[in-house]
C-alpha cells in the first residue's frame, strides 16, 4: 500500500489507473477506521482491481461546537488496517492541501439537504459534497462505495454525482453492527457505559415501527412516533427525530402506500454524542 498526502501526486497516479485495463473503487473515511470502514473496503474490492481510500478529517462539515478537534486521529493504526484490508493507495491530505488559501468554492445541493441532519447540522452537507466533489476528481473512481448508515448523506451523494453528471457509480454497503444491534460508528466511544447499554433500544425500536409498518400500519407518523417513544422511555436519550421517508425520492413520507418502500430515520443525543441510525421497509 502506498500512502500518499499530495493531491496533485494522487490524481496524476488515479489518471493513469484510469486509463488503466482495471477497475478502480474508492472508500472515503475520516479515519478511526472500524468494521464498518473495512466493510466498505471489501465491498470496494469484490468491483474494483484498484482500491483507493481516502482519510481526511473534513473541517468544513464540522459545525461550531461539533467535535472537529476531539475527533480521533490514530493514523499509524488506520493506516495499518488500510493496509490489511488489502487497500492499494491511501490518500491522506492535510487540510491545508484541501483547502489552499484563496479556496472558494462550495457544492450544495437543495432538498435533500433540508431536513434532519441537514436542519441539525447547518452547513454540514455543504462541506460534505463539497469534500466528496474534491476527492471524486482527485481519486477518479470507476466506484466509490458509501455505508448505509449515512442514509442522508448518501442519498446527497446519488443526487449531486447524478446531477453533476460524474463518472462515478455510487455503491450503498449495508450497515455494520455490534452484536447487540448498535449501528458500529467511530463516535461509539463517546457513550458512557451506561448509556452504551442502552443504546442497542434504537435498533429494536426502529425494527419495531417498521414490523409495524410491515403488518399494515399505513400511519408513517404514528409508527414513527412509536419508535421516538420507545427510545426515550427507555433510554433518556433526547429525541431529534424519528420520521420516514420515502426511499427513492428522500421526501418525507406520512401515509404508506402498499408495495412501497420507506426508510425509518432516527437521531438521538446522549450526553456526548448524537446517534444516527435507519432501516428501510416494504409497506
Ligand atoms: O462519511 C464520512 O466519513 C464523511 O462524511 C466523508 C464521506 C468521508 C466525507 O468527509
């Protein structure tokens, strides 16, 4: 594996495995790699003869009072498991080389990005396709596979390739847990012990509203809101939203149609960390 931090070096070298007679795949991480990650890879490496990933900790989806500076950086460590996942190029700029003085530029995309985290998080999906743009055209991929798990921000991620008219096919990778049901995420390790037991209730819930769905509820809200109840009464966790969307369009969804799919978001704070978690279901 060869780790490179130019992006200029990396794109000259993604310009000639373009060319090149093989499949070239891409992962985007910010680092503190887990299962999740390498299950991205593995996905990455059933399409692709050449996998690239990319470890970049993206200031500008970070919002103020997000956790920018705390967010964990082991390099030595993930760049050791990129390696053992059989990763061909590590790409790892440094901020500056992403965003050189007299940087201007900003990719949004309208709609999607409105709501949930989008309303949480101002800015942050901007400064997601805004990265994702960058390392697409330095890293040129055949694929680039994101986890399931970032329901939005892959469904931002379809819309603005499509719409920009990039070479890139988008590959969703089902979603890794612990054995427990809690969705694996790097900021897993911001859960005190406590709320870490109580955190698998997002999954149970989120499966029971959809079971609910699934036997005819046609209300999208009440089942919802039998999610957002069962995780609060039972965790104290606040509450950001449990609400389904319907999954090809991303829209909002309140009343299910026979035959068509929806997808259950949920987000919860605990004390030092918000928690995203989702699943689609047949109505
Ligand atoms: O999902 C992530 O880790 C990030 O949002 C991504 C896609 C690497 C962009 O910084």
């Amino acid at each position: 594996m060869q780790t490179i931090t130019d992006p200029a070096e990396m794109q000259a070298i993604a310009g000639k495995l373009r060319t090149g007679r093989q499949l070239v795949g891409v992962v985007m991480t910010m680092g503190a790699l887990h299962e999740g990650h390498l299950s991205l890879v593995k996905l990455a490496r059933q399409q692709a003869g050449t996998v690239i990933m990319t470890l970049f900790v993206n200031p500008s989806q970070f919002g103020e009072g997000e956790d920018f500076q705390r967010y964990p950086r082991p390099f030595e460590k993930d760049e050791a498991l990129a390696r053992s996942a059989g990763v061909d190029y590590l790409f790892a700029p440094a901020p500056e080389a992403m965003y050189p003085e007299g940087f201007r530029t900003t990719v949004s995309c309208r709609g999607i990005t409105e709501r949930f985290e989008g309303e949480l998080r101002p800015g942050h999906f901007d400064g997601v396709a805004t990265v994702v743009s960058k390392l697409l055209n330095i890293t040129r991929p055949h694929v680039a596979v994101f986890g399931e798990k970032d329901a939005q921000q892959l469904a931002l991620i379809r819309r603005f390739t499509r719409d920009l008219q990039m070479d890139v096919e988008i590959l969703a990778a089902p979603t890794v847990r612990e054995e427990d049901g809690l969705a694996v995420s790097s900021r897993n390790i911001y859960l005190s012990g406590e709320e870490r037991q109580k955190a698998p209730v997002i999954r149970r819930a989120i499966l029971h509203a959809g079971g609910m769905v699934e036997a005819g509820e046609r209300s999208l809200t009440a089942a919802a809101a039998e999610a957002g109840r069962m995780i609060t009464e039972s965790t104290g966790f606040g509450l950001d939203y449990a609400a389904f969307v319907d999954e090809e369009t991303f829209e909002p969804a309140e009343k299910a149609v026979e035959g068509r799919e929806y997808r259950l978001l949920v987000a919860v704070r605990a004390t030092g960390v918000r928690l995203i978690d989702n699943e689609k279901f047949r109505a």
